[in-house]
C-alpha cells in the first residue's frame, strides 16, 4: 500500500500511520530501529529499495529524507509505503522544500521509533562531518559509502580525520570476509608472528586500504599496499611469517587460500553488493571500536605503493 501526503505535518503523518496500520495489519512490535536514509529525488527509490532488502533481517521504520531547498514553496510532502511494498520493515519518505530542507531533524523527530536505535545512513556522497549534521547527531550509527566518491581512498582518510563515536563505512562491511578467513588461516600451526603483510587492490578500493589498517593494528607488523587497475576491489592479502607466505588471492568472484604444508582451499568470495553490505552493517547498533582502530589508527601505518595508481 502507498498513500501521498501533500502539504502535511510529521503530526498528520503519524496519525495517517496509525490508520493504516490499522487497515492493513501491520505492526510495530518487530521493527528493531529507526532507519533513516538521506537520498535525493533521483535516488530515493534506489536507496529504498535497497534499504527495504537489508532491513529483511531487522525489520525498521524507514524514514528517507530526500532536501529540495530550490522546490519553491516551503511545505513538506510525504510518502507512506505499507505491506508489500515495504517488505519486512514500513517506509515514509519525507520531501522537505524549500527553507524545511534545513530542518530535517525537527520533522524527523516525532516519526521515530520510542525506545529504539536510530541509525542514519547516505546513499550518497556525504558532508565531511557526518557526526555533526543534524541527522548524524540523533544517530546512534552512521553509515556512509566512500565507494560512492570520486576518490574512494581520499574520502576514507577524511572519514578518519572527522571520525566520531558511531561512524562506520560500507567499504569496511566489503572487508568481512576477507577478515574471517585470514584469522582462520591464523589460528592454525605454526603459531608463528606475521613479520610483513602485503595488501593488493584496486587503486580506487578503499576496502583494501581499511583491511590493511586492520591487519597492521592486530598483527603489528608493516602493511605494503600494492596498487592494481581501478574496478576489481580487493585483490590479495600476503602474511609473510618464517615458515612461509600465507595468502589469499582473488579472481572474480572465486578466491584460493594458500597456507605452507597445506592443500590450497579454492572458494566463493564474491564482492558484496549494497544490499549485502549495508545489511552487514545493520547485524550491529553499537560503536564499532575495531572499524575505529582500523580507519584512525591503521590508515597511517600503511605504506602505499603509488607507482601504478591511474
């Protein structure tokens, strides 16, 4: 079910949401959070639509704020999707015009969920300062994706620069994978310490750069990151210790784990797509501390290897 609000209040539009409810049956007992997705016009129903699959798991309300500060009159329109065509969770999206366009927070505020998490997310390139917008402050989690920028691995070193408490990144839900197999590859004899790590990606894969910071924090070691042909991601990760070179090397969507004295282990290990990772984003509403330590603290152990970047 849709229904358009045109030139209404949050107040009508939290009693239009009761009614239909109501109507159709739909409750609120399940919705876990508070999703809300700040889009433009020309993106809203992209980022709903991919917002509506990642919250299958955590049913939310999802509240897309999409600003037109040059629309004209100063009013706000509204959309309200129910049942099918909201999947698991329930979707209003607010049109703020005009001067409303910079008060986003204070229409927001009376649709949010009572008693639960509010988790803002840019589907789109976002402010420097995510934290210090006015969505960001009332967010307990930040979600950005710096792959969206037109320098992905400048824009991760700026999230690290303006990192608060909350932040995370999508770039960083592409590394999750890779991270669980590599401490797998770890947890086996010999139990030796990684003495040099090698990190191969994509001259525009921020993702290679936040695993990189990651494995440098843990392990301790000096990260060399190696620039290949923009467009492949995360390519190959080398744990350089005494007894050999443990690595993990990529091709399209399959990969081989090479560890010494071992079998290598070929499998899946497709590139996540926005679904997958803004999902893997959602599975957590608390700080993530190890992103942090991976942006802030990683980022500047890395060596990068400028020679091939395009």
């Amino acid at each position: 079910m849709i229904v358009d609000l045109e030139k209404t209040s949050s107040a009508d539009i939290s009693k239009k949401l009761v009614q239909l409810r109501n109507e159709v049956g739909s409750m609120t007992l399940g919705r876990v959070m508070t999703l809300v997705v700040v889009s433009s016009r020309e993106h809203v129903d992209e980022s709903l639509r991919v917002a509506s699959e990642a919250t299958r798991l955590h049913p939310s309300r999802i509240i897309a704020v999409v600003d037109e500060p040059d629309a004209g009159d100063d009013d706000l329109n509204a959309q309200i999707r129910l049942g099918g065509d909201a999947g698991a969770s329930e979707i209003i999206v607010l049109g703020l015009r005009g001067e409303l366009a910079e008060h986003g927070a204070a229409a927001i505020t009376p649709l949010l969920l009572p008693d639960s998490p509010v988790v803002a997310w840019w589907p789109m390139q976002a402010d420097e300062n995510i934290g210090e917008t006015q969505i960001g402050r009332m967010a307990q989690r930040r979600i950005t994706d710096v792959s969206l920028s037109d320098d992905p691995r400048g824009e991760i070193l700026r999230r690290a620069m303006y990192y608060t408490a909350g932040d995370t990144d999508m770039a960083w839900a592409r590394t999750t994978r890779w991270r669980g197999l590599l401490a797998g590859a770890l947890d086996l004899p010999p139990y030796e310490p990684v003495q040099r790590i090698v990190v191969k990606g994509a001259s525009d894969s921020a993702s290679t750069d936040l695993l990189g910071g990651w494995l440098s924090v843990e392990l301790g070691c000096p990260v060399q990151r190696e620039l290949t042909e923009p467009g492949r991601g995360l390519v190959a990760v080398e744990l350089h210790r005494e007894s050999g070179v443990i690595s993990l090397i990529r091709d399209g969507e399959q990969a081989i784990l090479r560890q010494p004295d071992q079998p290598d282990r070929q499998m899946a290990l497709p590139r996540p797509d926005a679904v997958a990772s803004l999902a893997e984003e959602l599975r957590r509403l608390d700080k993530d501390e190890i992103y942090r330590d991976a942006l802030v603290r990683g980022l500047p152990k890395i060596v990068a290897d400028d020679e091939h970047d395009e």
